[in-house]
C-alpha cells in the first residue's frame, strides 16, 4: 500500500495493519453504503454422453433448456427421497 494513503475504513496505512484491523472488526459493522448484490453458485458436473443426448433430447420436447430439465428431475427426485410418503 503507498505510504501516502491510508484504507478508508480501517484507516491502515499498510497491509499487515489492514489484515489485523480486519481480524478484530466485522464488516456487516461497516458496510452502510455498500450495495446488495446477488449471486448464484453453479458448479459442472460430468455425465455420459449419451445420457447428455437423450436429456437434450426431452428437453427440446418440452421446450426448455437441458439445465432446466436436469434441475426439475432432480428437485423432483430429492423431494421423493426426502419425502417418500407424498409421492
């Protein structure tokens, strides 16, 4: 960090000060001009190939993308493990 300037909230004028104000504070103290943001988390999973063509397949006939489909089937297949009597 330049010598000249200081971290507007911790007013720390190099990293390791930074670093230890960080420790000791919270942020969610410290964030009242801060905007909301949302995110979601994606994460790749490897199938066969022909198991990916017969789901391209169904979803083309339901006119919906292939990770629409996959996300439907396996909510609905969650939910019948978890709750196997209101199946």
């Amino acid at each position: 960090m330049d010598e000249n300037k200081r971290s507007s909230v911790s007013q720390a004028a190099t990293i390791e000060e930074m670093g230890a104000f960080w420790d000791t504070h919270d942020v969610t103290d410290y964030d009242t001009d801060a905007p909301d943001v949302t995110f979601s988390v994606a994460r790749a999973v490897q199938i066969e190939a022909e198991l990916l063509v017969a789901l391209e397949q169904q979803a083309l006939i339901r006119g919906i993308s292939v990770e629409t489909l996959v996300n439907v089937w396996l909510q609905q297949k969650l939910d019948r493990e978890v709750h196997p009597a209101a199946a």
